[in-house]
C-alpha cells in the first residue's frame, strides 16, 4: 500500500466472524455509533455476539476495494452486493424511527425475516435480509430471490412493518407469484460453468450472495423445470453438488 488513508492503519475495527475467518467477503462497511464495522452483510442479528476486533490495516490489506471508503462519514453505510460491485452510500436515518409511510410507492427498502434454525443448526443464521419494492400502505413485492427463507419466491407480496430505523420486518404472507425457488449448494467449483448453463437454458435465473458455496435459483412458470431438474439430480448423483427445492410450485408433467 504505497497511498497514505487518512485513518491510521491500526484503526480499531469490528468485524463479523466471518470476515475476521476470511470466509465471506466485506459486502457491508458501516460507521452506526461512529466505529467502523466491517460485515459480511449478510443479515445476521446476533452479529455483535460474534464480533472480533482487529485493526483495520489487516482487511484493507487483504480487499482493497474497501479503501475507497476511508472517508466515509461517522454514522454512515455503505453496502455492496458482491465483492467486484459498486459500494452504495447510505446517509445516516433521519429519524429514529422510519413509519413505513415514509417510503413511497415503487420504492425499496430490505425486509427481514427471522429465521428457523432445523435440528442440525440449519440455516446459520436468524435472520435474512431482502430486497422488496413497495407496492402500497404495508404491502412489498419480493425482488431477491431468497436464500434461506423457506417457501418464498421473487415476485411475492408480503406485508411487513418499520421496526428501528430504517429496518422492515415481515409481519405475513400476501399473495405468492407463480415463480419456483431452488437452492444449489455446490459442491465440486468446476461445476458452475455448467450449472450456470443449464439454469440459463431452462429459462430460469440466479443469484449468487454472500454465501460464497450457494445459488439460488429462481423459475419462471414457463421455464423447462423437468429439464432443470434433471440435470440438478443427475449433478447431485455425481456428488457435484446438492439441491434443495425451497419453494416448489411447479406441475411436473406425468411420465
Ligand atoms: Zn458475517
């Protein structure tokens, strides 16, 4: 690093276990209370339970793409989706408390939904964060394709509520899209050329997140499941990775 930041290089800074484990890249930097925290981003609750403190010369050494923010203001984020994307700068709230009339129509805001962990402690986390457009009074269309929550789709209508600043929370289900969602573990890395491949050729489409081994499918009632599908069992037989059908709302035909 030969340019000087303007914080010193052993800056104190808080860091999620996964970033301090380097298992999950710095999606989200923010400066709430004036410290520097650096998270993995991906909606985590209990994060302070976990956070490490390091100096924040360690992380920039390791992704500099987050110098650029070193001049981020205290109370302050900024959040990225992926480790090559653009930082997005978020101001501090202006209230307290954001009333969900405070956001206007087509607009968007992250909803939460708590998370139910399974007898093996799946998911790993409590909570997942998505994107959601609102459609009117406490009524948001779905716009991520979930990675956790089980039985939701992009495209369907939730109802949630403003609970601290700026955060919505899931209050219940409205009227579900007719689009399906599958999970792709993966398994063996030189699977995805062709994992990509196939989701593409059936119609369907993807979104990969912070969890750097997952991929979330998301199809379209008109997309060619049984083709789809086919190929994730077959993938799955070879132990190149493992599926998981999250919100399946398709007819397959009888054959
Ligand atoms: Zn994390």
């Amino acid at each position: 690093m030969t340019q000087p930041s303007p914080i010193p290089w052993h800056q104190k800074a808080y860091v999620c276990v996964h970033i301090f484990e380097d298992t999950r890249p710095v999606l989200l930097v923010s400066r709430n209370g004036g410290a520097w925290s650096l998270l993995c981003g991906h909606g985590h609750d209990d994060i302070m339970l976990g956070a490490k403190v390091v100096g924040i010369g360690h992380i920039l050494d390791r992704d500099p793409t987050i110098l650029p923010l070193l001049d981020l203001p205290a109370g302050w984020e900024a959040e990225r989706e992926t480790p090559t994307g653009d930082w997005v700068r978020r101001p501090p709230p202006e209230s307290e408390s954001l009333p969900p009339e405070a956001v206007a129509v087509n607009e968007s805001v992250k909803i939460r939904f708590t998370l139910e962990k399974d007898e093996d402690g799946y998911p790993p986390f409590t909570s997942e964060r998505l994107w959601a457009r609102k459609l009117g009074e406490d009524l948001y269309e779905i716009d991520n394709i979930p990675f956790f929550v089980r039985d939701l789709s992009l495209g369907d209508r939730v109802s949630a509520e403003a609970a601290e600043a700026g955060v919505f929370v899931f209050r219940g289900m409205g009227e579900r899209s007719s689009n399906s969602t599958i999970r792709v573990f993966v398994i063996r890395e030189e699977v995805r050329p062709t994992l990509f491949g196939e989701i593409e050729k059936s119609g369907a489409e993807y979104e990969l997140g912070a969890v750097p081994d997952m991929v979330a499918i998301n199809i379209p009632v008109n997309s060619d499941v049984a083709g789809l599908l086919r190929y994730l069992d077959q993938a799955s037989r070879e132990k190149s990775l493992e599926y998981e059908e999250a919100a399946p709302r398709y007819a397959l035909p009888v054959n």
